[in-house]
C-alpha cells in the first residue's frame, strides 16, 4: 500500500479502499507521522532510482497507444505513419528483430616490430581466430633511425603457425 500511495498512480482513497480500510480510518491513517515518513521514504527512493519516472511514462504510453493506432489506421495516413507506428509497437512488444552479434564485432590488426620486420595480424572479434598475417620488411625506421647491425635481416627464419 505504501508502494502505492508514494508511485502517485491512483488516488489514495481509492487504494486504501482496496485495501479495505475506511474512509474515517484513513482520515487518520493520513495524519499519523510514521505513515507519512513511510510514504515520503519510499517517494524518494523511487525518485532516485527513475521508478516513477518510468512508470508514469508508461502509463501515459498505454493511454496513447490506442490514439496512435487509430491515426495509423485513418482513410489516407502516410506511410511512414504507419511504418513507424509498427516500428514502435513491435519495440515495445519486444518482437522487434535483435540486432545480429555480427553487426557489433569487428576486426583488429596488430603490427608487431620484429627489427627487420614486422609482422601484422588481424584477428576477428566474433570468433577470437586469427584470420590473416603477413610479414612486411620495413625500410624506414623513422625516428628510431638504424636498427643495430645484428638485429638486421634476423627476422628471415621466422615461422607463423596456425592451429
């Protein structure tokens, strides 16, 4: 009842009512501190967690469906009145199509500076398997400037194996 009372939902008489307490008896109930500290507690803690925000933008939702759908179906609405309608009421139904897992993966490359060369692999996110590599000799080393003489040219026994 508390609950009910600090959502703001209904009218608390007529909660109370459900609850088979009587008109007088709420005329007290009303009054009495720790009732009152109770239902100012629980409004509060549905402020902070958006509860009531929510609820109340549900409602209102469900007292507009039944709007939205009569425009959808009115002699002459657009299209995209329509689509848009059927795109809102399937979200809310949760039959919308779920996005595919392979929409959200993607792919990383990794270059890694083995001297005389570097070795880059791409690996596939939805799968976690390496899908290309290639060894590419570098010929300028930038900043860096020459790499010492015995690191040079190192990297030809190099072998990648896959499982």
């Amino acid at each position: 009842m508390i609950l009910e009372i600090a959502s703001g939902i209904e009218e608390p008489a007529g909660i109370v009512a459900k609850y088979g307490i009587s008109e007088s008896e709420w005329l007290l109930l009303k009054e009495h501190p720790p009732f009152l500290k109770q239902v100012e507690d629980k409004k509060a803690e549905l402020k902070a967690t958006g509860y009531t925000f929510r609820m109340k933008s549900a409602i209102m939702a469900e007292d507009l469906l039944d709007d939205l759908y009569a425009k959808a179906k009115e002699q002459g609405a657009s299209f995209h009145t329509v689509l848009e309608t059927v795109k809102f009421t399937s979200r809310a139904a949760g039959v919308d199509a779920p996005k595919a897992e392979d929409e959200v993966k993607g792919r990383v490359t990794i270059s890694i500076n083995l001297g005389g060369q570097t070795l880059n692999v791409s690996l596939d996110q939805k799968s976690d398997r390496v899908i290309e590599h290639e060894a590419v000799e570098v010929t300028s080393y930038g900043e860096l400037g020459e790499p010492p003489r015995h690191l040079v040219g190192r990297g030809d026994g190099l072998t990648w194996e896959e499982e």
